[in-house]
C-alpha cells in the first residue's frame, strides 16, 4: 500500500463487515503497532510473523510448526 492511511482505510472497509477482524499488516518498516486486533510485524522477519500468528491462532499454527520440525530432521 502506499501509505499509512490506503492501509487503515482497507482495515476499516474490511471491519466494517466483519467487526473485530484480526489485522496482520507486514510491513519492511519493521514499525509496529499493536492493538487487539491489529498487529504489525517486519517483513524481513518470518519468526516474528509466526509468532504473531501463533498469539492470534494456536491451533493453526501447530501444523506449520508440525511441518518444519519434520523438514529439519
């Protein structure tokens, strides 16, 4: 997105038909932002995006830890 506010208005239009929609915004600003439903994590770094999505959703996740435990083995 272009900017702050492109970003925050698509939250918004999204919000406005699922109330309370988690909002994973990935960013290379590595800026974050935090409220309860909105998170913003660096781009550059895929643990930090697994370990927001493991805050929001632990049971979805398990299976992609599930898969690269394998895949290390």
């Amino acid at each position: 997105m272009a900017d702050d506010e492109e970003c925050k208005k698509l939250i918004n239009d999204l919000r406005a038909i699922v109330p309370n929609l988690d909002v994973i915004v990935i960013s290379t600003g590595g800026r974050v932002r935090h409220d309860r439903t909105e998170h913003t994590v660096d781009s550059l770094n895929p643990k930090e995006l697994l370990e927001c999505l493991q805050s929001l959703r632990k049971d979805a996740t398990a299976e992609i830890l599930a898969r690269e435990s394998r895949m290390t083995e």
